[in-house]
C-alpha cells in the first residue's frame, strides 16, 4: 500500500505506538532504560526518522 500511494501514515503511527508503550510501560523505568529496551527505542526513532524527522528528533529528545 505504503509503496503505490506513498502514504506512510500507518508505519509513522505503528512507531509511534510502540514507542508510547516504551515510554509508559512502567517495568520500563522510562527515561532510565535498560540497554537492550534503548536500544529498540532508538531502533524505533531512527525508524521513524526516515518517515518524520520532526517527530523522531521529540522522540529522541524524551530520552535525555
């Protein structure tokens, strides 16, 4: 879909999702995360950054 109409609104919001559940999964200790959860976060943010750099750079900027 996403390659005919250009249309990457689904795999922002998909991201996105995932890094809320990041953020507010408590266990998470959310900015403090442990290595392997920062690392998928910043998977994530890069992710979204080819998509949005607007809204990765607010993602990245919740983890200092």
């Amino acid at each position: 879909y996403e390659d005919e109409t250009l249309d990457v609104s689904f795999s922002k919001r998909e991201i996105i999702s995932q890094l809320e559940v990041i953020i507010t999964t408590r266990e998470n200790d959310f900015p403090d995360l442990d290595e392997v959860t920062k690392e998928d976060y910043l998977d994530l943010v890069s992710q979204l950054d080819e998509l949005d750099k607007e809204q990765a750079d607010y993602y990245r900027k919740q983890l200092t």
